[in-house]
C-alpha cells in the first residue's frame, strides 16, 4: 500500500501503483484542486508540484512519487490563510470558469519559489503549456506578477 506525502500529511493510498497520481488525489484523498482535463498531459488542469516541481498528475504514477512531497492547490493555503497567488487570483479576478487555475497556480507557484522577481515574459512562458479557453491569460499573467510584488 503506497504511502503518499501529501500537503504536509504522510497517508497510504490503497491503489496499486501504477495507478495516476490525479485518481489518488481526487478519489482517495478527496481534493478538488488538480482537475482531470485530458489525461494526456497535454492541457495542465492536473498539474501538482512534486518536490517543488511542476507535474502533470494524470501521467505521473502513484508508485513514482512515493516518499516525495506532493502539493495541491489546497497545500498552499496555511493555517486558513490563502498564499500570495490565490488572493492574487482573486483579487485581479484571473479566472472564468476555474478549470485550468488549478494547473496555472501551481506552474506559477513553481515559478515564484525559483524565480521571486519574474518579468512578464517569464510569466508568460512558465504558462504556456497551460491550455484555457476563457481569455482569462492577460488576467493570469497579471495576478502572477502582482502576487511576486506582494510575495
């Protein structure tokens, strides 16, 4: 039985490991942060960090993160206090109908953990992987930088 760290918590998961990381979490673990989008890991709704670093959950195996630390959107929040990007998020009202934010806040988290002063380019290549269909992108790529202001 695969034990998994996630959002600061040690818990088994009883799925064999082979099994995407995106079914534990959501499934098992019952968070609603990574999305299922493509299941191909091509539009980046399921996107968690892994150890700091940006993956795409539904490709990425239970068995493969074992032992590492996994955040979702719900681990970014501490002690009911939103982190810098979810207020940012809000507060510059970058999202529609909030199926990719998920995937974008924690490329964009990866992003201000290894660069705190991104420009606007920076920001808008760590992002171009993410697919959103609203027009919500100018709105994204704002809230991204306003939260690296506000750090």
């Amino acid at each position: 039985m695969p034990m998994l760290k996630v959002n600061g918590r040690t818990q088994d998961v009883r799925v064999p490991d082979d099994t995407p990381l995106l079914y534990a979490l959501r499934n098992d673990l019952k968070l609603n942060g990574p999305k299922y989008g493509c299941g191909a890991a091509q539009c980046g709704a399921c996107t968690v960090l892994v150890d700091g670093q940006a993956v795409r959950s539904c490709v990425t195996t239970v068995g493969t993160v074992t032992g590492q630390s996994i955040t979702t959107l719900e681990g970014l929040s501490t002690g009911g206090k939103m982190d810098a990007l979810q207020r940012a998020f809000m507060e510059e009202q970058a999202m529609q109908c909030g199926y990719c934010v998920n995937g974008i806040i924690m490329r964009a988290r990866q992003l201000l953990d290894q660069t705190p002063k991104p420009t606007e380019g920076e920001v808008r290549l760590a992002l171009d992987g993410h697919l959103c269909r609203c027009g919500a992108q100018n709105r994204m790529v704002r809230a991204v930088l306003r939260a690296a202001q506000e750090g």
